[in-house]
C-alpha cells in the first residue's frame, strides 16, 4: 500500500532523512521506533505533505499514486491520515464543524454525496462512544482548552471518522495517562483492518503492549536501520537506543 | 402591477413619479460649495426655511473647522472644492448598456455571493428600465407598516411630511459641529431614511433600505435618523452585503438614533462599499458619524457591524447612555485586506445610573493592511453603578498587515466596573496544516478559522444577513493567504 524509497528530505540546510525505505502492506500495523531526532516525526509530516521539509531525492506511493506531487489536501482525500503528536487548537471553531467538513471534503472526492446532519451525528456518537468521550466535545472548539489526553483521543476520533486507507500515528503515546492510553489503544485497534495499514510513530514500547505490531522498524540518523517482529520493541527496551547506535557503527 | 392601480396610494409614493427625482436626472450643480449651493439644494428640494437655516448653521460651522488627524489612516488631501454637491446621477448613455460591459471581476463576485441575476444590473449601474420587481414589494410592505403606524420613508420626504418630528430630533445626537465630516453632511446631506416607531410598537418587520426604492442613490452625503418612541422596538438593518458600483469616492453619512423610555433599537450595518483594487488604486473613503441616545430610562441601542468595503473606513457607532439602567452595545468585525484601512470602534458614554455596556470588536487585517479599534469608555461622575464589558480581538493574516488597538477609558464614579480583553491571533501555518491534512483546502480553512473567529458578533445578525455576512468574508479574504 505504501511504498517508500530512498526518500531524503532536509530542512533549511539540515538533511534529516538520508535515503529511508519503507514498504507496508494493508492489513499492517507497522511501528517506527527510534531515539529523539532521528527522523521518526519529520518522516510523518513529509508523508503527510508539510511545506516545512524539502524533499530532495526517492519517491513516496500509496497504492501507486505519487504522494510528493500531492497538496497536503488532496493526499488527506487519497486516504492519508496523520494523527498529530501536538494537535494544534482552532478557536472558535466548532469540533463537529470540522469534522463533518473533513468528512465532507473526502466523500466529494470519492464522488460520494454530503453527509446529511443526522447521519453525521449518529456516525460521530457512535465513534465517541468507543472512545469514552463525552458527546459534549463535538461542541466546543477545535482541540480548544483540551487536555492532551482529550486532544489525541481527538485525533482518534477523526481517523475513525474519516476511515484512512493509511494512518500514521505520531507519538499518539506520549503524554497519555493509563486510561487515556488504553481508550487510544482501543480506538486504533478498532480500526486495524485487511485493506488499512497504520503506522505508529513511537518513542516507547509502551503502546505496543496495546496495540501489537507486525512489523517494527528502528529508524536512526534518517534511516532504517533495523527492522524485526514485536521481539523488536521489546529487546530495544531492554537495551536502550545506545545498543541500535552502537550496532549501527560497528 | 402599476402604481397607479393602487387607488390609495399615499402622497409619498406619487412623489417617487413627479418629484424631485426627476428634477435630479436634469441637474447638477458645479462643484464647489458656498451659501448659495446650500441654498440651490434646499430649493430644488422644496425644503421649508428651517431646514434651510439649519444647513446654512452646518455650513458655517464647517468653515470653522479643521479637517481630523488623529486617525491612524493616511489618505491624499481631499478637495472640497472639486466635488459637486448635487449631482446628477449619471445619464444612461453613460452607464453600461448590459452586464458585459461591467467589470468581470465584479460579476464573479456577484456570482460567489449567490446574487439574483436581476440584482447584479441594478447594483452594477447598468442602464435598464424597469429595473426589478420592487413597486409591488415595497407597496405591500408599506401597507403593513402604515397599519403599524410605522414612519419609514426617505429623508426628503420627512422633511416634508414630518417636518415637525425632523425639527424635534434632528441634530439631537449628532449636532452640526460634532466633527468636520458631520458639519459637511449636515449642510449638503442630499438624502437618507427616517424611521418613526410609534409609542409602544413592535415594528412588524426588519426594516431594510432594501425595500426603499428610491435608497439606491442617495449619494454621499447620506443622512439617517432613526426614533423609537417610548416603549416600542425596531430592528433596522442598513447596506447591501454586494459591492456597490459607485462614482463618488468621498462618504460622509450621518446616523442619528433616539430611543425613548424602554425602547429599543437594533441597527445592523454590512458595508461592502469598493475598496479599491490590490494596489489601493480607488476605493471610497467612507467617513462616518453614527450614534444613539439612549434617551429613556431602561432604553436600549445596539450596533452591530460588518465592515469589509471601502478603501479607508473612520467610524465610530457610539451610544450615549443617558437614561437610567439603559443598554448599549456594539458588535463589529471590521475585515482590511490588500491596501485598506480601517479605523473603527465606539464610544460609550454613560451618563444614567446603572447603564451598561458591551463591547465585542473582531479586526482582521491581510494583505497590507492595516486594522484600527479605537474605542472610548467614559463613565460620568453621576454615572453610578456603571458596567462596561470590552472585548477587543485582532487577527492577523499574513505577515505584512498591521493591527492597532486605541482603547481610551474615562472613569469618574468610584463604582464603575469596567472590563477590557484584548487578544491578537494569527492564522498560523500549523493550523491551517492541520485542517488541510483532513481534506480541507486551505481557502476553507481560513474561512473556516475566519468565521469561528467572528461567531460572536454573526451571532447578533438577523439569520439571512449572518449568512450573507460569512459569504462576503469568504469572498474578502479570498487569496488572503498565499
């Protein structure tokens, strides 16, 4: 589904991935690991479409469709979805605005017609509900006022919504009390499927005993260097990133 | 239908077919402006001798006066002498003849407001006949007004009709030496509307400039005056939310409100006037004077604005609360994009015990635009028990605009308790990554971020003009972000 080659972005002057691959299937759930800067959030937000990195060599496809020659809205309607490590709040404007825009904006895409309000708000109680959220957040303003774990309980609910042929999860952990870990932990596995492929964006294995993982990948200094099964996670939390680096220049 | 199948048509409207519109369309006067222009337009307008002493008063208070430069707009030396103060409209072989010989860039904007095709020929100038439908509207609805006992006609025919009542309030809010613009309105104003709501009456409809046939071309000069007798409430809303084709770049209106004892008046403004093109070429100077008077004990006034047009905006709607435990408000977005400018806000004077006021002001600048709330809060020593509520927020758009706050607080009564928030926002490029990473492109974004950002004073609009409001923003800040 999708397919990543040789990708290299930069930054001003900063070259941050230095020639990454990365292939994931649909049905997968795939986890990036890696230590701080190595790439694990810049690889999402170049996935995704951000204006801030330059892609300056390798290719990106999901379903072979070239997602570098996209906007950022046009690959969100293709079927990307990025869950935020810091979901930015949108005052004043209201949670299930966006949400019925956003589902909107990809049923137009697919040619589909709009959702009518009923409907929209039946899909959207129906998802909440599954995320133990309180109904009384599709009134207030976009991630306005939230605390972090509301906010990416949040970023849960619009991937449900919105049903993304590929979601990347970034750091979708960090900051989660217990609960809040458990109901993200639910809300994705609820939405592990034969034709969808996730990807988590992690720092800690935590997540992982929740959410169990096909494939693990350690990325460092802009590049995969190692890849395995769940074992994976689990030797690197044994034996810290220190182990991945040193075996890298070994 | 006809007008002259109705057989009781009243004096006012027989006037629309022989009287001074007519006299309009044959003459103007040269420009320039002396005692003898001001009185060439009293006289072609029939007006009875006070009207013309009251103007000739305006106009020599005027040379006295000293054009204002206090606001934080810049615009070249306006020539007094270079406008004509009676003017002719424009005769029809001078006007575009169709639509296809008006600008297109105006019909696309038309078009993206959603307005009725045989609207767009009327506010475009466009040389027609019969331009629309509205004798048989506006009859009809002044049917059931005049069953009301309701007064909404234009200025010139108060003067005439009413000549007691416009002696009685005229001046009263705004006087002739209120400030240079006012003085200049009130010894040339060439029309406007006058609404009286009788004691104890609930107007029966939103009153609209839109059903005064004869509203499009009352010219630059426009003069206003609004009286809600004891007890009674109108909502009146003024402007056209579609840009407006117009000759005259120099604007000074006047608006005059009276609320008396537990009467209440709700004015709503969308101005959309042309704010020239991207590089500030044209545009009108709209240079306003607007105030109520809370006259009346437990009266109330409310503002609420949205101001997207003009190249330059000065305007200040105010409210003097003079009777006790009366109401002011006002509501304003005031959008700048490109090169406009605006300097805008209120005043609220509170003179009676235990008045009130609120004050919610959303300024959004792009392009170069610069953006100004100017606004004064003055509690008089006897003022007890005075309470101000101001909330004042910018948005910025872009890196190149400006956003200025001018608060001024006067406060001469121990138990006042006044408020001021002030917030300054800017759409920034992690909100709009964000909402175009869920499908939604990023002129929908901002118009989304735009829209949730103006809820509150939108909130205060009647429903259609709200949804007209939004539309127009959207197509204000088109190409905002680029």
């Amino acid at each position: 589904m999708l397919e990543i080659k040789d990708l290299k972005a930069k930054t001003g002057d900063t070259e941050i991935l230095k020639g990454l691959s990365l292939s994931v299937k649909a049905g997968e759930v795939h986890a990036i690991m890696g230590p701080n800067g190595s790439g694990k959030s810049t690889l999402a937000q170049v996935v995704a479409g951000r204006d801030d990195y330059e892609v300056t060599g390798g290719s990106v496809t999901l379903n072979g469709t070239d997602l570098l020659d996209l906007e950022p809205e046009e690959r969100s309607r293709e079927g990307v979805f990025l869950g935020f490590q810091y979901p930015v709040e949108i005052p004043g404007v209201n949670n299930a605005y966006l949400l019925k825009a956003a589902v909107n904006a990809r049923r137009a895409h697919a040619g589909e017609e709009e959702i009518d309000a009923y409907e929209f708000l039946k899909l959207a109680r129906e998802k909440m509900a599954l995320l133990d959220m309180d109904p009384k957040f599709l009134n207030r303003g976009v991630n306005e006022g939230f605390s972090g774990g509301e906010k990416k309980r949040n970023e849960i609910l619009q991937m449900a919504m919105l049903e993304p042929k590929l979601a990347i999860l970034d750091e979708t952990d960090s900051g989660l009390d217990i609960d809040a870990l458990k109901a993200v932990a639910e809300g994705v596995n609820a939405l592990r499927s034969p034709d969808r492929a996730i990807v988590l964006v992690t720092h800690y294995q935590r997540l992982l005993d929740y959410v169990e993982p096909d494939h693990v990948h350690v990325l460092s200094e802009g590049r995969i260097v190692r890849s395995g099964d769940k074992t994976l996670a689990h030797e690197l939390e044994a034996r810290g990133y220190e182990w991945v680096r040193e075996a890298v220049n070994a | 239908m006809s007008t002259e199948s109705k057989e009781i048509e009243s004096l006012v409207n027989r006037r629309y077919e022989h009287g001074f519109v007519t006299d309009i369309a044959t003459e103007s006067l040269p420009p320039g402006l002396d005692e003898d222009v001001i009185r060439a337009i009293s006289a072609r307008k029939n007006e009875p001798e006070f009207m013309l002493e009251w103007r000739l008063k305006a106009y020599r208070q005027w040379l006295e006066m000293t054009e204002p430069e206090w606001a934080h707009v810049h615009y070249p030396k306006i020539d007094y002498d270079a406008i004509s103060y009676y003017a002719a409209p424009k005769s029809d072989s001078d006007r575009p003849k169709s639509l296809d010989e008006v600008d297109p860039k105006l019909l696309e904007t038309y078009d993206k407001l959603g307005i009725p095709l045989h609207e767009r020929a009327r506010l475009a100038g466009v040389a027609v006949d019969a331009v629309f439908d509205s004798v048989s509207v506006a009859t009809t609805f002044k049917d059931k007004l005049s069953e009301a006992g309701v007064i909404f006609c234009s200025f010139s025919e108060a003067v005439e009709n009413h000549p007691d009542l416009v002696k009685k309030y005229l001046g009263t809010v705004v006087p002739q030496r209120d400030n240079f613009f006012a003085a200049l309105n009130s010894a040339v104003f060439s029309d406007g509307s006058f609404v009286y709501i009788p004691k104890g009456v609930r107007c029966p409809m939103e009153l609209s400039t839109y059903f005064r046939i004869n509203a499009a071309n009352t010219g630059q000069f426009e003069r206003t005056l609004i009286i809600a007798d004891e007890g009674s409430y109108v909502s009146y809303l003024e402007g056209c939310t579609a840009p407006m084709r117009d000759e005259n770049q120099l604007h000074a209106a006047v608006v005059e409100l009276v609320a008396l004892d537990n009467a209440e008046i709700k004015y709503s403004t969308v101005q959309n006037w042309y704010p020239g093109d991207e590089e500030g070429r044209g545009g009108i100077y709209n240079f306003v004077t607007k105030r109520g008077d809370c006259r009346g004990a437990n009266s109330k006034i409310s503002w609420t604005q949205v101001e997207t047009g003009s190249a330059i905006t000065w305007k200040y709607p105010s409210c003097i609360l003079r009777g006790d435990n009366s109401v002011g408000e006002f509501y304003s977005v005031a959008v700048a994009n490109n090169l406009q400018q605006a300097d805008t806000g209120t005043k609220m004077i509170h003179i009676g015990r235990n008045t009130r006021s609120t004050i919610v002001s959303k300024g959004i600048s792009a392009g170069r635009a610069q953006n100004a709330y100017r606004g004064l809060v003055r509690i008089m020593p006897q003022a007890e028990g005075a309470r101000n509520h101001t909330q004042c927020d910018s948005l910025l758009i872009g890196k190149e605009c400006g956003a200025h706050t001018f608060p001024y607080m006067e406060i001469k009564h121990p138990s006042a308790k006044v408020e001021h928030e002030a917030t300054t926002s800017k759409i920034s490029a992690d909100q709009l990554f964000y909402c175009r990473q869920r499908g939604i492109s990023e002129e929908d974004a901002v118009n989304m971020i735009v829209n949730g950002f103006c809820k509150e004073v939108f909130n205060e609009l009647p429903m259609e003009f709200a949804v007209e409001a939004q539309a127009l923003l959207n197509v204000s800040l088109e190409g905002a972000v680029g």
